[in-house]
C-alpha cells in the first residue's frame, strides 16, 4: 500500500494557503469563574490574544419557506464556523470579539493528523 501521508513542506504549503483565507481578526479571551462574596459565580474574560487571523462563516440552515410569495430555500441558524489558524489555542467557552461583536465557542472541532486549521462553532452573544 502506497504511503499516503503529507511531507513537512506540502503541510507548511496548506497552512498557508489557509492562512490566505482568513481575511478578518479577532480578540480571542478565555473565561474564568469565581464566587463573589454571597457565593454566586461571577465570570471574567481575559484575552487570550488580539489580532487573530479568522474567518466567520453562517451555517446555513436549508428548508423551505414562503416569504413575500417567493420560496426562500435557505435561512440562518444564528450559529458560525470560526476559523483560525493550526497553532491557535481555543477551548470551549472562550470568546472571539470581531467587529465589535462577540460569540461564544460552543463547540470545538476535534485534534485531527495534518492539522491545517482550527474550527470550531461560535454563537453570537446576546446582550
């Protein structure tokens, strides 16, 4: 059987052909949780880093809908598939703050053998 696997340079070619479709940057912060003095949690987010290469697509949610007489074939779930880059340290809770708006990771994409990027699945933060 043939060996399949990537060479050292055709990774380092693929990160960087990924790192050219990250167009945006965001703040990534992590969350720590303490008590107050009645006892109820308090959480504060400190960054992680800024000026972090991203990418923020929709997930698109496909189904029919009749608006305004017309089908309407596609809508939105409200949640995003955050893009980073292969080295980016993200976990579960933390924050990515781009244009002033801020989602929540919810979901992390598993440790993967050639790793060319990081995913995960943010929602958008409520005020």
């Amino acid at each position: 059987m043939a060996d399949i696997g990537l060479t050292a340079a055709e990774l380092t070619a693929i990160r960087a052909d990924v790192e050219d479709l990250l167009p945006d940057t965001c703040t990534l912060q992590y969350m720590t949780e303490a008590r107050n003095e009645i006892g109820e949690a308090v959480k504060t987010y400190t960054n992680r880093g800024t000026a972090i290469k991203c990418r923020l697509d929709p997930i698109p949610e496909i189904g029919w809908e009749v608006l305004g007489g017309f089908m309407d074939v596609v809508k939105y779930t409200g949640k995003f598939i955050l893009t980073l880059m292969h080295d980016q340290a993200v976990a579960l809770n933390d924050r990515a703050i781009i244009d002033g708006e801020i989602f929540e990771v919810d979901h992390m994409d598993p440790e993967k053998s050639y790793r060319a990027s990081v995913t995960c699945i943010v929602e958008k933060v409520r005020p």
